[in-house]
C-alpha cells in the first residue's frame, strides 16, 4: 500500500481539477482554508460552497468531520478535505460560535492571522501581547471540541503561550525554521523547541516567501532544510503544510493581506510564482524522492510525508 | 440662561423617567452607550430603539447626528443624545463599517473595552501592546468621520499611542484620576498629562467603584479632587462622564463584564449603589454648588459642568 500522505495546508483555487490531482498524487487528507477574514455568516457561506463540491465530486473528495474520515478517505481513494480557518474573525467576541463553527464542520482555526486577532498577537505586528483573556478561554474550547489549534501567523509569545495554555498538542500547519530562512513569518528556534517538546507539528511550507531562494529554492534544499530540523527537533513533529496556492488571482493575495481591515489603496501584486518542483498536487511523490535523497529513512520519509499528522490529528480529535 | 450642560457617558436603562429627570437636572446633552460587545446587526437594533425613543418622546430628548443638534436641543429645552459604543466588536475586522456606524448616528466609540481589541488593548489585559496596525487606521477614519475617540477603558500604552496618532483631540469619557483613587480603571498621571496637553477631555466619573470610598464617598471629596486633577493639569480638559447606570438590573453587569468573550459561569453580582448625592439626573445641580464649594469659580464650574465638553465636541465634529 502507498504510505499516507497528508498536506497540513491548501489555499488552491478549488476546482474539479485541483481535486483530480489531489488523487493524481495520492493525498489522502488536505487542511483546507475557507476563511481569512470576515464573518461568520461568510465561513457559512464557505462551508456550503464545500458541502457542495463533496457532493458534486464524491468520487474525489469527502469532507471529513472526524478523525476517522482520513482512513475512510484513504480506503476509499478519495482525498479528506479537513476545512480550516487561518483567522478567528469569525467569531468576532463570541466564544459560543467555535462550537458552531465546529458544527459547521471547521477543524482548525488559527488564533491570529498577520495582524492582533481577539485571542492573540499575530506576527506583524510591533508588538506581540501573548494570549489574551478571552484567547485563554479559546484554547480550552478548541481543546474540548477537538478542533486543531493553528500557530502558523501567531508572534512567538503567543505561539509559546498557546502551546503552554492548551491541554493537548497545537500545530504550525504552514511554516518554515527562521534558522534556514529567517524572516518573521518562519519560527524562531525557541518557538520549535517547545512545539517539538510539546507533541506539536511543523508543516513544512513551499510559499515561495517562505524558502530560502524563494522561487528558486531547490529541492535538494529544502529537503536538507528538513533533514537539518529533523536532526535539531526529531523528526515526529515535521510534516508538510505546502500552503499551495495554485490558480489564485491576485485579488485572493490583496484579501489575504488587508481583508477589509485596511482601507488603503494597495498596488496589485501577483502570487510568487511556485517553485518548478511543486506546482499542484501531482507533484507530491517528489518530495518523497527528496526527503530519501536527503538522508531520511523510508520510515521517517513516510513519517513526515503524512504519518505524523495522522498521529497528530487522532490525539486532538479523538476523545477520551 | 442656565449653564450648558452635558453629561459624557450613561448607560441607564432608559425610559420616559430617566428622560424627564434628565430635563429636571438641566441637562442638555448626554453621550448614550448603546453598545459593549456583539456585532453590528445589534447596534443597528439598538440605534432603531433609540430612534423610536427619540421619536415618542420628542419633547424630551432629540438624536444628535451634529453639533449643532446640541445647541438646537438646548434651545428647545430638550437633551441631545449621542449615541456611542464602549467596545469596537460591532466592527469586527471591517474597517468600512466604522462608516456604517456613523451613519446609523454613533458618535462616540472606544478603541478598547476592558480586553484585547482589534484596535488596542484594554486596561484588564495582562500586556499592554498598544495601537495594533488596524487602530493606526481606525483612528484616521474616526478623525475623517468626526467620530469621538474614547479611551476610558484602553491601557495605559494604548490610550497614549492613540492620542499621539489621532489628528484630533480625544476624549477619556468616565473615570477618575489614580493619584485619587489608585486602581487600575482611573487614569494614571502620564496620560492625564499627555490627554490635557493634546486639548482632549476626561469625564469624571461617579461611578461608586471609580471613587475613592466607593458608594460612600462624599460631594465634597469628589469635588476636592476634581479641584486638585485642575490645579495640576487645567481646567479645560475637565467634564463630567457619570457613567450612569440607573435601573440597570444585574445582568446588565454580567453583559458588561463577560458578553459573550466568557464561556465561564458566574455570580451574578448587582450594580453597586450609586452615592447619596448623585442617584439620577436630577442631581447635576448638586455638583455645579459642590464645585463652587471645592473652590471654582462660577466660570470654572460651568466649563466644567458642560462648556468644556462642547468645545471639545466642536472642534472634532465641525469640519474644516
């Protein structure tokens, strides 16, 4: 049987395509963003707009609500679409809506995205505030229902305070070590050390931004990345998180950036192109191929290319 | 002609009573909380209220969406009401519904309630991080809007940070001096400075928690510190701010400190006992001979009691 393959994070333009090569390289289970901002009445709107493809394209694709969803999909050699949000704007200052985003069928949620969320402080901003009241109280409500808590944007006392606050393991879907590639959005070592300690994950991210080289980054570098990481924290917290953002418009970038926080004027820009060995989802059996160049052992390769968030997830998601 | 008179916060729990004493005590404007948590459909509800109310009892009290509402109330022996929220949850992550808002009629709005905001931080968080990213803009288009920035409940670093980035003057609307009443909700001397300098207001509250000796303190006490906070930093930045919160039943409370931010149960506690001397409108004549018995002149007193706030009201809703 091919090992399992999960993909901490997409953000693709969704279409029959991108979900015909999901199956093309065999992904068992993708995190799947349906919000960056906005309200709740949007991410209800985004939902059906999932319920809706799971339905057009049941031979594809299931939306998952439970751990036991991934295996399902996988027996069935259908991909678990595991829907998440990158901010908890949603809410707003309603802690009763994370159960009702949970109803929804929402399984991970970052507590900030860029900017000061209501539960904590996200990495661009100047200062970074650590969990708020009402954050303390979101970390233990996500813990209860079992839904992911997602650190990927969070500033690194919020993202160590988090760790620390949650009674279970919380993951970074979507980032890359600032030891390789030190820009703010890629994790400080302290920040890794602790999420490794902790039974978190790191998925490994192929944004352009977030590789050293950006565009350009070969493979081999990123998989020596991995390897470096591997052999700094263990190998069981890493996994890949490829925020692909494939078939985007630009104006996906400009939501993603200012939302409707801010009011300025932006210049367009486009996505960064991708790197030329991570394109879509095909391409995913490469990766494999590298991480074995790069010295990992089938185990570990296998470990990282999704076994570690199965783990991951049946420790959150599984009750009792 | 009596003095002008204006009172810079209350949340009563309004009715014709509490309109027809308003006309009793002389009152010709007051700042209306019409918000602490929630989302913007709940202020839309709560502004149709007060456009009904103003329309039922139209003698009594008039909408205030202009300056000159409040000399246009005063001179047909009516109270102005202008209406404000306490916290900017109503906007969520939209700033173009700071817009919205001003248009519905808000014309006061803090940048924080007691916790963490999408603008800034509230005086009850463990980290004061300042103006966040989206309040460096809220506050420019509250200024282009000729919306009042209130900081009553802001941390110390956020309520400075604002008043520097503000084009305008600001207002802290209800609370009290530290060096009086040292608690954490009163104002330290730093930002009393930075606020009287900035030609900004604060309104002093008679609220019995943000009075030294609580629901017992007594006229003269209240009006000898009022003389002390002049002598140190003028008496132009000086108002009232009573922060009035009559026939308001305990759940009222609970609202204000947990909206919906706190999954936790708790006591349900009453409103404290507001002082002798000042238990609802009627009792503004009372303060105006308290501080000529503190030591203001009649000029002073009535600066205090009014004159300065609709200074202060001139210079950020007039434009140009």
């Amino acid at each position: 049987m091919m090992p399992l393959v999960m993909d901490g994070l997409q953000y693709a333009n969704w279409s029959e395509t991108v979900f015909r090569q999901m199956r093309q390289g065999g992904i068992d289970a993708v995190h799947a963003t349906v919000a960056y901002h906005g309200n709740f009445a949007e991410v209800e709107a985004a939902m059906a707009e999932w319920m809706l493809r799971c339905r057009r394209h049941r031979e594809l694709i299931l939306l998952a609500s439970e751990f036991a969803d991934l295996d399902r999909a996988r027996r069935s050699s259908r991909t678990a679409i595991f829907p998440g949000l990158q901010n908890p704007s949603p809410i707003g200052d309603d802690l009763s809506l994370l159960e009702a985003l949970y109803r929804l069928g929402v399984r991970f949620m970052q507590l900030t995205y860029n900017n000061q969320s209501l539960l904590g402080t996200g990495y661009m901003e100047a200062v970074d505030a650590g969990l708020t009241r009402m954050g303390r109280e979101a970390v233990a409500e996500m813990n209860r229902l079992g839904m992911v808590i997602d650190l990927s944007h969070a500033g690194p006392d919020t993202a160590l305070q988090a760790i620390e606050a949650s009674a279970g393991p919380v993951a970074i879907t979507h980032a890359n070590p600032q030891f390789w590639h030190p820009i703010g959005r890629n994790i400080p070592d302290h920040v890794l050390k602790a999420l490794a300690e902790s039974g978190g994950m790191l998925g490994l991210s192929l944004y352009p931004l977030h590789l050293a080289g950006g565009s350009g980054c070969p493979l081999d570098a990123f998989c020596g990345m991995a390897a470096e990481t591997a052999g700094r924290y263990g190998v069981e917290f890493l996994g890949i998180g490829s925020d692909l953002c494939q078939d985007r418009p630009a104006e996906s970038l400009r939501w993603m950036r200012y939302g409707r926080w801010s009011l300025k004027s932006v210049k367009e820009e486009a996505f960064p192109r991708p790197v030329s060995w991570f394109q879509d989802n095909r391409q995913f059996p490469g990766l494999a191929a590298g991480l074995r160049q790069a010295g990992f052992s089938e185990q570990d390769a296998a470990a990282v290319l999704g076994e570690n968030w199965h783990r991951f997830l049946r420790r959150v998601m599984v009750r009792g």
